[in-house]
C-alpha cells in the first residue's frame, strides 16, 4: 500500500526543557483529504503546523512525509521538498509590502528555474484563479483583507502544491468574506484533489472540512470524521 501523504508518530515538541508542548501525538493524512484542527489558544496548534510545514523539527518521534522521515533530511533539502509540495496560508496573510501582488505571488517560483516571464505568467494565472485579474499591479496594503488572503492563497498555489498548510486562514476576516475564502478551499479539495490541513477557532469553519482532529494541551483528544 502506498505511504500516507503525512505520518506523525510518537511527536513530542519542547521549546524549554522538560516542557512539551507537544505531546505523543500520532496521526496519517492521506492524499485528497481535507482536516480542521481545534483547540484552545495555547494547546499547539500552530506548533503543530510549523512542523508539518518542514518549518520546525519535532523534538522526539517522528514526521514522515510523503514516506520519507523529516528528521533524517538536511535543511536545503527540507527547503526543496517544502517548496515542491507544500503552500502556506497564514492569519496575517503575510504579503511583501513594497512589492506588487503580482510579485508576491510570483516570490515562491524565484528558485523554480523558472524565467521571469514565465513566473509572472504563473502568478497571473493564479491571480485570476482568485478572482483578481485587474489587481496585479497594486500593493497589499490598496486591497481589503478578504482580497489580500486570496493573494496569499493564490502564491500558495503557485508552485502546484499538493498540500495547503492554512494557520487561522479567516481569523482577521469578516463571516462573509471567510466564507468566500473557505469556498476557494473547498473547490482545490474538491476539484484538484489538493489535501487541506486548516487551523480554526470556528466551529462553522471547521464543518467545511471532512475531519476533524482536536488538540487539547499538546494533546490528540479526538479524532474523528466530520
Ligand atoms: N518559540 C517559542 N518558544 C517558547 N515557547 C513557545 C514558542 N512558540 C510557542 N510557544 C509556546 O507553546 C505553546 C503552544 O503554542 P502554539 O503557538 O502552538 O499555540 P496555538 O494552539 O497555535 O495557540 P493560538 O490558538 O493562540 O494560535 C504555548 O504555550 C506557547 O507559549
Ligand atoms: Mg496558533
């Protein structure tokens, strides 16, 4: 049978000695699925995520992606696996201020070997995918904050990631704008098969996912479809 997308074992994390935040956490995510994580401010969800991102390094057990066991990489080639299979979307959407969207989008395909007209090709392709054609060449701070996390969704998608990594992705928006955000989730899943992982405080966020995995003091507390 063929390897789980993600395999968390036995994870523990500690940033301080002998204090886990982290703790014995074991999950797989399998390819085309799509999780919400819940818990408390605090619990590690974030901590979390930044280790399946290839971020961070777990302090004990371990992080198997795509079958091949995190740990054992160097950090460029951590860097390289991350760029191939994994975008991020954060709270704060976290967009370059001095450069244009088009170029935001554009940023993650520097490494790519790609020209520069091909990149901003790419990036255009994915800025209308968003429904933002005519923005390209704004700064972030000349667009509303449901628009600037759609050009982040959008160069998270630009490298063809096969996994979205989304940390409170609707935490700073307004219900109708997150909805039209977790819309845009819902069609990669659907129609691209593209495997979603979502931190969320909001139970009516977290049902648009299929699963969901609660944390509760660096803990699984429950697992289950949804
Ligand atoms: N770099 C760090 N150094 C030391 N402690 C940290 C660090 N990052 C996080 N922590 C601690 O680890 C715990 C888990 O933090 P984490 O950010 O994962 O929580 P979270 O579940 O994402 O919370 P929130 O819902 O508020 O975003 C917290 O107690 C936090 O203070
Ligand atoms: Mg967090």
């Amino acid at each position: 049978m063929a390897d789980p997308l993600l395999c968390v074992t036995g994870l523990y994390k500690n940033y301080l000695e002998n204090v886990p935040v982290l703790k014995d956490v074991s999950f797989n995510i399998e390819s085309g699925e799509y999780v919400a994580i819940m818990g408390h401010s605090g619990s590690g969800k974030s901590t979390l995520m930044n280790i399946l991102g290839c971020l961070d390094t777990a302090t004990a057990g371990h992080y198997y992606l795509e079958g091949r066991d995190t740990a054992a990489l160097s950090s460029d080639e951590l860097a390289l696996l991350r760029n191939r299979l994994i975008g991020f979307v954060f709270q704060g959407f976290n967009l370059l201020p001095r450069s244009s969207i088009l170029d935001n989008i554009a940023l993650p395909l520097l490494y790519s070997g790609k020209s520069k007209v091909e990149r901003r090709e790419k990036a255009t392709v994915m800025l209308t995918r968003v429904g933002l054609a005519q923005f390209g060449d704004r700064r972030p701070n000349q667009l509303s904050g449901g628009q600037q996390q759609r050009v982040a969704i959008a160069r998270a998608l630009v490298t063809d990631p096969k996994l979205i990594l989304a940390d409170e992705p609707t935490g700073n928006l307004d219900t109708q704008t997150g909805d039209e955000i977790m819309k845009i989730f819902q069609d990669l899943n659907e129609d691209q098969n593209i495997t979603i992982i979502l931190v969320t405080h909001e139970d009516d966020i977290a049902a648009h996912a299929k699963r969901l995995i609660r944390v509760v003091d660096g803990q699984i507390a429950s697992d289950q479809a949804s």
